[in-house]
C-alpha cells in the first residue's frame, strides 16, 4: 500500500543494502566460517545468503530470481568464490534443469504455429540486432579476428534472464499475457538457435586463416637477430633471456590482449599473424639469424618450418613441440632444433623426487643424463616406424617398439646405475675449506 515513490525508495534501499552487504559483511563472515574449518558451513552461509537476499527482493515487490542474481554477483566478488563454486556445482545442473523444465512447461508452441512467419522474424531480429550492437562492441574493445565474431555470436540470443524481466513485467501488469508468452517464445527459439550459430562459426569463421587479406599486421618498424613468434609462457622466457643476454629480438603476436599485457612490463611486441610471409619479411627475416617458433598453434608451426626452411634456409628454425607426434612432424618439416616443452620440466621434478628418497645427488645428475641420452636415442628408433597418417595408439610397429624401448631403457639405466655404485663419489662431494690454498703451497 505504499505510495509509488515509497516504493521505489524502498526497493533501491533494499538493494542498496544488498551491495553494501556484500562489500563489507560477506568477506570477514566467510573468513570466520573459513576459520572453522568445516567445508558444509561454508554451502550452508551460501545458501542462507541466496535465500536471504531472494527473499528480501520478494518482499519488496521484486523477482526472486532477482535477489538470487544479486546473490550471485556478491558471492563473486569474494575471495571464496572458487570455493564456493566447486561446493555448488553438484546442484548447478539439477538446478539448471529444472529451470529450463520449467521455462519450458510455460512456453504456448500454439502461438508458434497460429503466427510462424511473425515469430520467426522477431527472433532473428533480435539476434541480428544484438549482434550488430555486440559487434560494434567488440570493434570499440578491439577484438580481432575469430575473437570478434565468437563474441558476437556467443551472445547474440536472448539471455535466459529475459525470462525473470517477462514474469517480472507480467506479474506488475507492465506488459499483457498474450505479448509476454509471444516474447518468451522468442527468447526460447534464440536460446534454440545458438548452436546453429556456433556452427556457423566453426565453418566460416575457424576454417579460413586469422587475420588475413583485410586485416593487415602491425607496421613493424626495426628487426633484430632473432625473431620470436608467439609472446606465451613459453616465448616470454626465450625472450626475457635473450633481451638480458643483449641479443635483439622482435617478438610477434595475433592476441591484442597479450600485448597490452607485455606492454605493461615493457616488452615490446607487434601485432600480426606470425604464419604470414609478408609480416615476416616486415620482421627482417632476411636478416635474421633465428626464428623462434612459440605460437599455440601445432599445425601452423609446422607450416612456418617449411615456409622459412624453403624460402630462408640459412635461418635458424628453433621450435617448440608439445607431443612426441608433434616433435616428428617439425622433424619431418626440416626444423633445425624441436624441444618438447615438457620434457626438460619433467625431468627436473624427478631429479628432485629421486633426491626426496634418499638418492645421492652425484648419482641423481648421472642417471638423469643417461636418461636424457637414452630417451633421445630411442627418439631416433622409433621415427623409423612412425607414421604421420597414423595414430601412434593406432600403430602396432610403433607400439612394439615403444614397449621394446621401454625395456631397453630399463636395462641400461640399470647398468648405469650399478656402474655408477662403483665409482667414487668424491668429485660431486665439495672438498674441504682451503683446500685449494693448500694445494698451491
């Protein structure tokens, strides 16, 4: 019964409440239920708090599906909220479901067959719509490329909230019943078509190759010794070590984001699909000793071998490969040098676990380096029976000899370990202080 400016006060009150709550009170009330050390209380105060604030948002004349989206962007922004996120995962499909049922059960297919062409059109022309202003967007936060039209098209149908503003609207008579069960079709056939949008993405959009004919790579305006292609985890390094050995680099990359992020510490990286014979010869390609290969994609740094190998053979290829499949198709291509990203990481965390239980460090780097020498060896054997057409878990020579190596391997790090207990350990074994004073005497 209150006036209608009564009631706006007290409903922007009541979410004013709600926002401050969850800015000062959520954080130090999770921190002490945290401190109990009991994972249950931590999804009970969740759950307290989502009924809590639906219920608030009811009682002052709002949805409830409201209160549990305000919930939900509160519990967010607290440091718990990985926590919290793995606690209600099991409910999220249950939930989820019974919410589409439900959508679903409401919806009148009667209206869909009494004005086709009417419904029809009004959901492609909020998903057009949508998707010009999404696409605008993404033009202004300069998205490129495949990022672009991913994030158009993800988000070009009607959201699933549409359905609370409808029940919203029609439960204040803001809209009549028969215009909201006509827009609440909309909103479900949009939802229906976003797979047909995606599928659309992956074959007009995915197949062609990023950035090219239109999208022009960044002008690059000097060129340095080595030219690194991708600026990862993995070029990061590559780079931040030559930079510091003052060896001149110009580092590539097709994601925007990625070099506004380096920017920030002061690398200086270009904008531009590295595959592209044009940006690289803009890198100094002709004048370059080596090219580093670091981009995610496998198949296009196979193609970037050929590419400089074919065109500039006195170039250095160095690249990264992430599988030992992947290692014989940059072989294969005519790379100069192929590392497995993983291979030298793995073989440090077992250094030390062999040091963990007891293993003599002398002994530990000697058996490390047999290792490295035999698994390296066993490289080369089993590339004469591998077959790029074939799955290696599909080839039968390949797996033989995998297993015969596997043996082999065992044998000769056994050898080399006995050979190794006999020896003397004193050259790993630091001498005593001033022994090379006394040696010089």
């Amino acid at each position: 019964g209150l006036p209608g400016w009564a009631a706006a006060l007290v409903t922007l009150s009541a979410i004013a409440f709600v926002v401050l709550a969850g800015s000062y009170a959520v954080r130090p009330l999770f921190r002490f239920v945290h401190a109990a050390r009991l994972r249950e209380m931590d999804t009970i105060v969740a759950l307290f708090i989502v009924v809590g604030i639906a219920s608030l948002m009811s009682f002052v004349g709002l949805s409830p599906a409201l209160g549990t989206f305000l919930a939900g962007v509160m519990l967010a922004s607290s440091e718990f909220k990985h926590e919290l996120e793995s606690q209600v995962e099991p409910f999220k499909g249950l939930l989820l479901g019974l919410f589409f049922i439900t959508v679903g059960a409401g919806i009148d297919f009667g209206i869909l067959f009494g004005d086709f062409a009417t419904i029809i059109g009004l959901t492609l022309g909020v998903i057009a719509v949508k998707g010009v202003v999404l696409y605008a967007l993404a033009q202004l936060f300069r998205l490129q490329g495949a990022h672009r039209w991913l994030f158009t098209l993800g988000l070009a149908q009607a959201g699933e909230f549409g359905f609370v503003l409808l029940s919203f609207s029609l439960q204040n008579n803001v809209i009549p019943a028969d215009l909201a069960g006509t827009l609440s079709l909309v909103v479900a056939l949009s939802m229906l078509l976003t797979p047909g949008l995606f599928i659309l993405y992956d074959r007009f959009v995915l197949s062609r190759p990023p950035d090219t004919g239109d999208q022009p790579g960044e002008q690059i305006g000097e060129s340095g010794t080595v030219i690194i292609a991708g600026s990862g985890r993995f070029g990061q390094i590559v780079n931040r070590l030559l930079v510091a050995s003052g060896v001149k680099t110009v580092v590539l990359d097709h994601e925007v984001a990625m070099i506004d992020m380096l920017g920030k510490f002061g690398v200086k990286s270009y904008y531009g699909d590295a595959s592209r014979p044009d940006l690289l010869h803009a890198a100094g390609i002709e004048s370059a000793k080596a090219i580093v290969i670091a981009i995610d994609d496998k198949e296009r740094a196979v193609e970037m071998v050929e590419h400089v190998k074919r065109h500039h053979p006195d170039v250095t290829t160095l690249a990264r490969a992430y599988d030992v499949g992947h290692l014989y198709l940059l072989n294969k291509a005519g790379v100069d040098i192929a590392v497995r990203e993983l291979f030298d990481a793995s073989l440090e965390i077992g250094k030390e676990a062999l040091k963990a239980v007891g293993t003599h460090p002398f002994k530990v780097e000697k058996m490390s380096q047999a290792f490295r020498r035999h698994d390296f060896a066993g490289l080369d054997t089993l590339y004469e029976v591998w077959d790029a057409d074939t799955a290696m878990s599909s080839n039968k020579a390949y797996l033989a000899r995998a297993r015969e190596h596997g043996a082999t391997l065992r044998e000769l790090m056994e050898t080399d370990r006995l050979q190794l207990h006999d020896r003397s350990e004193r050259g790993w074994t630091p001498p005593p202080k001033h022994y090379a004073e006394k040696l010089a005497d």
